[in-house]
C-alpha cells in the first residue's frame, strides 16, 4: 500500500474528510514519527508495534568493486518489533 492508496482509503472511510485534508493528516502523522525517532523517542503504536533507533556498532566491510576491506562507522538505524496482534493476524492470512 503506497502512501496515495492510504489517502484514498482514508478519505473514502470518512466523506467529510477531502483527499488533500487526509494528505495533510497522513504527513504530520509521519513527520511527528520522524521526529520523535530522531530526538531518541520510541514509538509506540498500539496492536501494531513499536518503533524505536538502534546505533549499529562500528564494523569491518568489504569495497564490491576493489575488495578492499573498509571500516563502517557507528549509525542510527530504525527498527520495528511487531506487536502480538500483528503477529497473530499476520499469520491467519495463509499463502499471501
């Protein structure tokens, strides 16, 4: 589902709401998200999830195109850990 499919099921679920105004809602939902994750915060979204940054340690590489190996400092990556519902209504949906 693409973000636009989102502002179209949005839209259609409440008429009162127009396609730009469920757009609006869509990206202050997401830039809260951002935001919140870049300052340290989790996010916790209940029956979906929590979303939360990891600082991956620092590592040893390798270059593709010499095969030189390169040292990977330390970065913030984000990570997602299902909730029990999800999980659970992931797994009653058989071969999707």
């Amino acid at each position: 589902m693409t973000k636009g499919e989102l502002v179209q099921r949005l839209a259609r679920q409440f008429p009162g709401i127009r396609r730009e105004d469920a757009r609006i809602m869509i990206d202050l939902f997401l830039e809260s998200m951002k935001e919140g994750l870049a300052s340290g915060d989790t996010v916790e979204l209940r029956d979906f999830g929590v979303l939360r940054v990891r600082t991956r340690a620092t590592r040893k590489a390798r270059n593709p195109r010499t095969g030189t190996s390169v040292v990977v400092g330390p970065k913030k990556v984000p990570y997602f850990k299902q909730s029990r519902i999800l999980k659970a209504t992931l797994k009653s949906k058989p071969g999707e």
